[in-house]
C-alpha cells in the first residue's frame, strides 16, 4: 500500500527473535477491552509515540518495556523493515514501524496487565509450513490468511510482519 508523504510513523513495534532453544518469536495476546481495535488479538510489543519520546525507535523501546519488562538495546536491533499501514481505516491509516531484533536465549517476561493478558513464543518452523495456515473470516463477511494460534489465529498486521520475516512454504 501507497502511503502519501503527509503520513507519518506514529507508532512502533518490536519483532523480538530468538534462535535458542529453535527460532522463535514474541507474541503477545491483548487484553479484550471494547475500545480497543487489536482487543484479544496476537501482537507484538509496541504502541504509540509519546511526546518524551526521542524518536520512533525510543518509542518501541519504552513500549516493549512497559508491555513485557524486556529491555532491549540497538546492539539487540537486527533489521529496521520498512514501515506498515495497521488497522482498518484506510483513509488514515496508523503507519507503524517494525524493528526486528535477536535475542540469545529467551528473556524474563514481566506483562503489563492492563495491556496484556499472555505472552508466547511463535516456533518459526511451524509458521513457516503453508499447510497450516487458514483462510478465515475474521470480520463479518471478510476472509483472511490466518495462523491457529491456541484458541485463535495470528492475521492483519501481525501475520504480514512474519510473513514478510518468514519464508510460508505449502
């Protein structure tokens, strides 16, 4: 998707990595709040840019801080992807940017519960087997490529980042 010049990054997320003991990532499930639009969902540490904040990159530090305690450093920053229209107002969409960072061993988790009901680690391997991946309606009327996930499924914004990390094979 095109973003216009007068669109600019407001927020950002991190794609934490590790490669020990397999090559798994970071998902967080949302707590189920009605005013919020990723409510229940599977994401990755983030959120919006604070006044404070120095810029984008602080801002997906201090967000992955408060949501899961993890404290992370640019020696930790693999990759910075290109950034990416999230949600569903097309019309002004929130442009977020993802930043890919590996990790040695997985860290202590400490969630945030007001944001954050659970966390888990993503097996990349599984991920990347096209078999298991589903077309679903997620919204009514509206099919998705998706990935079970316990009693859910990884779509929208999340499932394009690792898609875009991972390589689906059928």
């Amino acid at each position: 998707m095109l973003m216009s010049s007068a669109t600019t990054t407001t927020a950002a997320v991190a794609i934490i990595e590790c490669r020990i003991p397999e090559r798994s990532f970071l998902l967080l499930r949302r707590v189920t709040h009605p005013d919020d639009p990723w409510s229940g969902h599977f994401s990755f540490p983030g959120g919006r840019m604070d006044a404070a904040d120095d810029d984008i990159l602080q801002t997906c530090f201090r967000e992955t801080r408060e949501e899961t305690g993890i404290i992370l450093s640019r020696e930790s920053l693999q990759k910075t992807l290109d950034p990416e229209p999230a949600g569903r107002n097309y019309d002004s969409p929130l442009l977020v940017q993802p930043y890919l960072f590996s990790l040695s061993a997985k860290p202590e988790i400490s969630l945030e519960p007001s944001e954050i009901e659970s966390a888990c680690w993503l097996d990349a391997k599984s991920f990347m087997n096209g078999s298991l991946h589903k077309n679903i309606e997620m919204l009514p009327g509206l099919k998705f490529p998706a990935f079970p996930l316990q009693d859910y499924y990884v779509w929208g914004f999340t499932y394009r980042l690792l898609r875009s990390i991972l390589v689906v094979r059928p």
